[in-house]
C-alpha cells in the first residue's frame, strides 16, 4: 500500500504535474513535487482539509487561480506524461521522501533568494530555484505521519 490510494489515472496526471512545474531540475526536482502533491492529499488542515485525491490537488482552486500554475498557464502539462516521469509518479506515491520536500506543502520560484517564511510557513530548504515551505510547528500534524 502506497502513502495515499491512487490509480492509473492519478499516476499519469501527477507525472505530467511533476514534469511541468520541475522538468529543468531533473528527476530529483520532479520527485519534490511529487512529494508537495503527496503531501497535501495526506494533510487534513488549512487549505487542504477537503483534498482527498491526486486530481483535488491537482485541480484545486484558491483565490480564483489554480494552485499549481501549469494547470492555467502550462502546455507541458497537457502533454502525454512519459514512462520516466510515470516511474517517478510512482515512486512519490509508494514511499519516496527527502529533504527538502519531505513534509512541504508548498513551493514556489522567486526568481531570488529563498525567504526565511512565506504566508507564515517556515523554509524547509532550496532545490535548485524551487524554495520548499513545511507547515509551522502544529499546525497540521497530518503531514509528518503519511
């Protein structure tokens, strides 16, 4: 059993996800957001309390915008996800875990150094240009046990 339950659908749609925002940071990079979208299915508060599935992550909406930006603004992710990309899918929803990743649910580019918080969350480290944020200390304690 896998950290979540999920389909064949769900491992196609969370590769083509992890090729789109991290394809330039190789497959370590994409793992890292294989991890966030993991990590967000298993945390039961703030704003993931009803995401449930791969595809309520995935397609999940906060203030009128898709919360990954490839979804809007990306035609990489509409892209037939290749079987690398698949393997590593897998891999995140099976087991796979690391630092910086390893508890985030959340990630961004700034285009410049890494803030020590963003929206409150404390820095959990940088790979590559993608800064990595896990939950302030006891605030989502779902997250730490998936």
């Amino acid at each position: 059993m896998g950290r979540i339950a999920y389909r064949d659908a769900d491992v196609d749609l969370m590769a083509r996800m992890m090729r789109a925002e991290a394809e330039g940071e190789g497959k370590q990079g994409m793992l890292y957001v294989g991890n966030v979208i993991v990590n967000r299915v298993v945390a039961d508060c703030g704003d993931f309390v009803e995401l449930r599935t791969v595809d309520d992550v995935i397609f999940h909406v906060q203030g009128g915008n898709y919360s990954f930006e490839a979804v809007q603004k990306g035609n990489m992710f509409y892209q037939r996800a290749r079987e690398m990309e698949k393997k590593l899918a897998r891999q995140t929803l099976e087991s796979w875990r690391n630092h910086p990743a390893k508890y985030a649910l959340w990630y961004f580019n700034p285009y410049a150094p890494c803030p020590p918080t963003w929206y409150d969350q404390p820095f959990s480290g940088q790979f590559m240009q993608h800064c990595f944020y896990e939950p302030a200390p006891g605030t989502c304690e779902s997250v730490y046990m998936g």
